[in-house]
C-alpha cells in the first residue's frame, strides 16, 4: 500500500474508531436512564463499542503510521532511556 492510501486508510479508521467510541460512550449513559426504558443487554453493548472504537483507533494509527511517541512530551524527553541525548556506550 502507497504511503497516501495508507494515512488515508489510517485517518479513516481512526475516524471510525473515535465515532464507535463516543456511540458507545452516548449508549452506555443513556441506557442508565429509568425513563428511556432501554433494555439492560445494551449496556454491555455499549461497552463492548468502546471497547471495539478504541482498537480500530489503534489500527488506524499503526496503519497511518502514527503509533510513534513524539520526542515532544517532557516525560519522553527526560525520561525515557532512547531520547538521552547523554549515551554512554560500554
């Protein structure tokens, strides 16, 4: 797959993933509600969804390329052991 069908796909994905997630997130709160009377098997529904929107987000990125740490993050950057730019090789 080309580099651009690949975000493409990746971008998609993610897409589908973050709207999976908040249906799932919208359908478990609403499904707490008495006067909505939804039955009780939507709720382990809903989270399943969340469950599913989060790994098709996960594919997505390591689809697009995007599953990478930035250097950019002060946790990564001072401490994470590959981002030292003070090596020192035995």
């Amino acid at each position: 797959m080309r580099r651009k069908n690949a975000a493409v796909c990746g971008n998609v994905l993610m897409g589908v993933g973050l709207v999976t997630m908040i249906g799932g997130i919208a359908c478990a709160v609403m499904s707490q509600l008495s006067e909505l009377g939804m039955p009780s098997y939507l709720t382990q529904g809903a989270i399943m969804a969340i469950f599913i929107g989060a790994l098709m987000w996960l594919v997505g990125a390591r689809v697009g390329g995007r599953e990478a740490v930035a250097d950019r993050y002060y946790w990564v950057r001072h401490y994470d052991a590959r981002c030292r730019k003070n090596h020192r090789h035995p």
